[in-house]
C-alpha cells in the first residue's frame, strides 16, 4: 500500500473550529481518508472590543506579544492590521506551528516558538523566555483559559498582560447526519484537539452517540487531552505528535495495524 493511501477507506472525524479544519482534512484525504467536519467549538469576536483596542494603540510599548492560538492570531492581527503597522521592535511568540505560520503569513517572521510541543510549557523552556524582568509582555488569547504562561512570567519578573480577542462557544450543530455515519459503520477514528472541544463533542452527540464515541479510536495531540478523554470514558486513546503532521502519522500508523 503507498504511502498516500494508507487511510483508503477510513472515515476520520475532524473536530475542529471550521476555519481551522481545512489543513487536516486535506492531509487526510492525501492520505486516502475520508475527512468527517464536525466541529466542536465555534470562534466568535469578543463581546467588548475595547481593551483590545486599547493594547493595540500602545502595542509599542511592550516588549513581547505571545499569541495562544492560530485563533488568536487572526482575530487579534485583524484588528492590529486595520488600525496601524507592527512596531518593529516587539517580538512575538506562538505555541503551535498553525500559530505561527499565520504570523509569517502576515508578514511577521521571526516568531518565538516551541518545536517540541505546542503548549505553555514548551514556550516557557525556550531561552528567549528565561530572562524576562522588567520586560511587558502581553498575551493575546481567547476567554478564560489556563494561567500557567502568565503566572510563570511574572514570577521572572515581567509585567504581563492578558487580553481577550475572541470568544468559544459551543455549536448548535445537528449531530444526526455524524450518528447515522456511526451507524453504517462509516466512522473508523476521531481527531480531537482540546479538552474544551472534546467535552462539546461529548454533549453534542448526545446519549445515542456516547456508546460508539467511546468504542471509536479518539487521536488527541496533547497528554492532557488524551487524560480527559481516558476520564470521559474513551476506550481506545491515542497520543500524537503535535500539529497536523502528528496526527496524521499517528493515523496512518494504526491504519496499518488496525
């Protein structure tokens, strides 16, 4: 079997906010693979625009700007772009590849980021971040969320700032047309990546979909996730490498033993 086909006939389900989705579901009909869009949270602008309209006219005076999500990116850079130029001395940082592929798509290149893994924890070990005192640093990001990236920054000794420039929701999606694929066997694995989403999808395919949620192969890039997953009851959870990259080889990987 080619390498382009090791997916041929599986069903996978992509769980991601719908702008994000196209990526994977590509690779994975490259692949072979039929890709399932049902996604499990849906991205909206912030409800007040203005604080983050208020970092934007002084985003001058800080030192770094960290971007949590592609999301962030997009809704945050959209605004900057409208209303002024990136100040040539603020650095940036991204956690993940899709976060910063979107900056470098927008112009800015040399983005901080994390290769090992896509989460706080592989930002805050990079040496740009080790010595940060006195610097003012602002963290674009969605509502809520974890405050490990800030909190350790800050105990280093930088003035941090977080601000919010969209919100996640849960979709009001009709499960149905994904139950019926359930039914005629037509789902064979699901990509999930966040605990937030894979909560969503939990209620959203309801007390039908629970059962065969929990039999189907669930690929997750991140332990906390693939822990969650193990906590709602998953029966068959597979970690991956971070980004699309890994979890397309972690699909065709079971593929070819499944």
């Amino acid at each position: 079997m080619s390498a382009t086909g090791l997916l041929a006939g599986c069903g996978i389900v992509v769980t991601r906010p719908a702008a994000q989705a196209t990526s994977l579901a590509e690779a994975i009909r490259a692949a072979g693979g039929r890709a399932i869009l049902f996604p499990v949270i849906e991205i909206l602008d912030t409800t007040d625009t203005r604080p983050l309209i208020k970092v934007i006219d002084r985003l001058e005076t800080y030192n770094l700007a960290i971007f949590i999500s592609p999301n962030a990116v997009e809704r945050a850079m959209r605004q900057i772009t409208a209303r002024r130029t990136w100040p040539p001395g603020l650095r940036a940082a991204a956690i993940g590849t899709g976060g910063v592929k979107e900056l470098q798509r927008l112009g800015i290149n040399e983005v901080i980021a994390p290769t090992q893994s896509s989460d706080s924890e592989g930002l805050l070990v990079l040496p740009q971040l080790q010595v940060v005192a006195g610097q003012r640093v602002v963290i674009f990001r969605g509502d809520g969320g974890r405050e490990l990236l800030g909190d350790t920054l800050t105990a280093r000794g930088a003035q941090v700032e977080y601000v919010e420039c969209y919100r996640r929701v849960r979709p009001h999606a009709d499960a149905a047309p994904l139950l019926k694929a359930w039914a005629h066997h037509e789902v064979h694995a699901v990509t999930v990546t966040s605990s937030e989403g894979l909560r969503n999808l939990f209620e959203m395919v309801g007390e039908p979909g629970l059962s065969w949620l929990r039999r189907t192969p669930v690929f997750v890039p991140h332990l906390r996730i693939a822990a969650v997953a193990r906590e709602l009851g998953c029966g068959h959870v597979m970690e991956s490498a971070p980004g699309d990259a890994g979890l397309i080889e972690a699909l065709q990987q079971w593929a070819t033993v499944r």
